[in-house]
C-alpha cells in the first residue's frame, strides 16, 4: 500500500467521523503508518497511535474479519469497470450497511454505531 493512499484514508475519515482528540488508531505495523507524513497528522489531530504487536496476529483479528465479510459478500461478487464505482460501492457498503446495521459478536451483538453511541 501507498503511503498517500493511508494519509487521504485517515483524512477522509477525520473529515467524516471528528474523532475526540485522544481517540485510538489502530493499524499494523505497516511502513505507511509509521511514514513520518502520518504519524505527524496523528499527533496534530492528538489521536493516539496502536500498532500491533510484532508477530501478533491476533491483534488486527476483527479488521481482518470485516475485510473477509466485505470481499465476500461485495468486491468479489461482481466485476468492476472502475475504481470509482468499487469506491463509492464500499463506502455505501461501510456506512450504509456494516456499520449503522451489522450487529458484531466483538461488540456485544450491536452495530459499530451503536455500540459508538452508547459508548459516547
């Protein structure tokens, strides 16, 4: 992965979901998350980095199980005649479906939102 591709991915989401300031992002220990460029932008919007553990892969295990149910159950199932249209399928995917509806058994059975809500 591209280390601009991460940077415009995590800006996208601070312009979208205005997280607290000390809010956790989690990634691996990819270089792109630990490039300058993003961990600079971690600490102007005072979020609080994790990283997995090295050698841990148990740590990134319930991300690695909403990309297994979004290849599944999206990207796979059709061919694409533009990254547009798989850009703008996913995001209706994630906050259309995965995470106002999808209830998670990490979460307790309620949806990302709702356990967000309660949680706020």
């Amino acid at each position: 992965m591209k280390q601009d591709l991460a940077l415009r991915a995590l800006n996208r989401a601070i312009a979208i979901r205005r997280p607290p300031p000390g809010c956790i992002h989690h990634t691996d220990r990819g270089s792109q998350y630990c490039a300058h460029d993003h961990q600079k932008l971690l600490r102007k919007q005072v979020l609080t980095p994790s990283m997995s553990g090295k050698g841990n892969c148990y740590d990134n295990s319930a991300v690695e199980s909403f990309f297994k149910s979004l290849k599944a159950e999206l990207v796979w199932r059709r061919n694409w005649q533009t990254r547009r249209k798989v850009e703008v399928a996913i995001f209706e995917y994630i906050n259309g479906f995965d995470n106002p509806r999808r209830k998670h058994s990490a979460l307790g059975w309620k949806s990302p939102v709702a356990f967000e809500q309660r949680a706020a």
